[in-house]
C-alpha cells in the first residue's frame, strides 16, 4: 500500500499546470483530494475525470488572498472527507516586469497572493495538525527563491518569502512536516498575465528549456510518500538543460 493512499490532500491553484498535475497524481496513488481555485468549471473537469478512473475528489472555489475563503476551502475538505493530512499551497501569479515600470497594482497582486494566499494556507490547517499531532504542509515556492533576474524582483522577492515562512515553520513545530517545492521553468500558465512586452519575451526565451508540470507532481508526491518521520524539507527541480 502506498502511504500516500488513504491521505485527504487539498490543493490550491489546481485548475491547470502543477496543481492539476498534482492532483492527478496523488488521487491516482490513492489520496483522496481536495481541489481549489478559481476557475470552477475547470475544477469540475479535473474532478470529473479523476472520479472517472476511479479515484477520489472534490472540488471547491477559493480565492488564495482572502483568509475567510481559504477557511471556507478547508472546513469543506473536513466535511467531505473528515480531516486534511497535507495542503499543498500551490496556487502564484508572475507578471514579470522591470522595477521602474511601476506596475504598483501587480506587484501587490503578486504579494496577496504569493505570500498572503501561502499564510492563508498554513493559517487554515495548523490549528487541526496541531491538535492532531500530525499533517504536512508543502509550500511551492520556486526556483526564483534562490536566483533573482531582470524584470523578477518583486516575484522573486514574493517567493524568498515563501522559502522563509516555510523554513521558520518547520523550526517551530517539529510534530509536523513541511516541505518546499522550487520548480525551475514549467510549461504552465504561470505568466500569463504579464503585461510587459519585454518581460513577455524574456520568459518566452527561459520556456525554450522547460519541463512539463508532472515533473514537479512527482517531487511533491516523493515528499508526501514519505514516512511519518522522514521530513523532505526543501526539492529544487530544474530542466536539465536550464540555466536558472
């Protein structure tokens, strides 16, 4: 038996890219899962097939950036399924641009979501894990957590924070397992929403060597494997051929 299996899993930002990913994995090796995001209709897709081959899942809309919402996304996951063994704080937003643009409205974005949506996140199921004794908290952060280029400051800058939290996490509460997950490049939507042309194009050049979403839905899955005393604290995924 997989000691994946049997484990209740909530996931955020899981309506494309590494969420997805994620959840299609972890709902194939037995978890039963727990989707959030957005975009809903995508959401009921995912579910959908995941029930189809046989696996377990629910799916529910959740803004990472408001706490109450969050909230909301995780007492459902209890009251479907009884309990949150692990959340994976998956969901970011990356509109690159260069530092004098200015672009004051998407840096906040950036920090509402990469920061507060995480903060969110653990403020939801620490209590629960707590009172247990027991949950794993898996932050994805990204491999700009540890190199900064042009036009990434403020993103970068959103996942150092990320890197911080999680670390400062697992120093405080040795009853539990927290583990950082640093994707390189990902063909993902992630990036979508920049609005600077030469950003744009920078990212455009980086995804020339990028690896598809399931290569990190297996490192999160080889985390979650894990047994009870084996914590994975930090997996940096790069492409091979990846300068960053």
């Amino acid at each position: 038996m997989s000691s994946i299996e049997g484990k209740v899993i909530a996931i955020t930002g899981a309506s494309s890219g590494i969420g997805e990913a994620t959840a299609k994995l972890l709902a194939a090796r037995g978890a039963k899962v727990v989707v959030g995001a957005r975009r809903t209709d995508r959401l009921k897709s995912l579910v959908d097939g995941i029930v189809a081959e046989g696996g377990a899942a629910k799916a529910r809309a959740v803004d990472v950036a408001n706490r109450q919402d969050v909230r909301s996304f995780i007492d459902f996951a209890r009251a479907e399924f009884g309990r949150v063994d692990v959340i994976v704080n998956n969901a970011g937003v990356m509109p690159l641009s260069p530092m004098a643009e200015l672009k004051v409205d998407e840096w906040d974005r950036m920090i509402d979501v990469n920061i507060r949506g995480v903060l969110n996140g653990v403020a939801a199921v620490l209590p629960e894990m707590k009172a247990r004794g027991s949950g794993q908290i898996v932050n994805v952060a990204s491999i700009g957590a540890h190199v900064v280029v042009p036009t990434g400051a403020v993103y970068c800058a959103t996942k150092y924070a990320v890197w911080a939290i999680s670390e400062g996490l697992r120093q405080e509460n040795p009853d539990l397992r927290v583990t950082i997950i640093s994707p390189g490049v990902v063909a993902t939507e992630l990036g979508d929403d920049i609005s600077d042309a030469n950003a744009k194009e920078f990212l455009t050049g980086l995804r020339k060597a990028a690896f598809t979403p399931d290569a990190i839905a297996r490192a999160i899955a080889y985390a979650v494997e894990q047994p009870d005393d084996v914590d994975v604290n930090e997996i940096i995924v790069r492409p091979t051929t990846s300068q960053f």
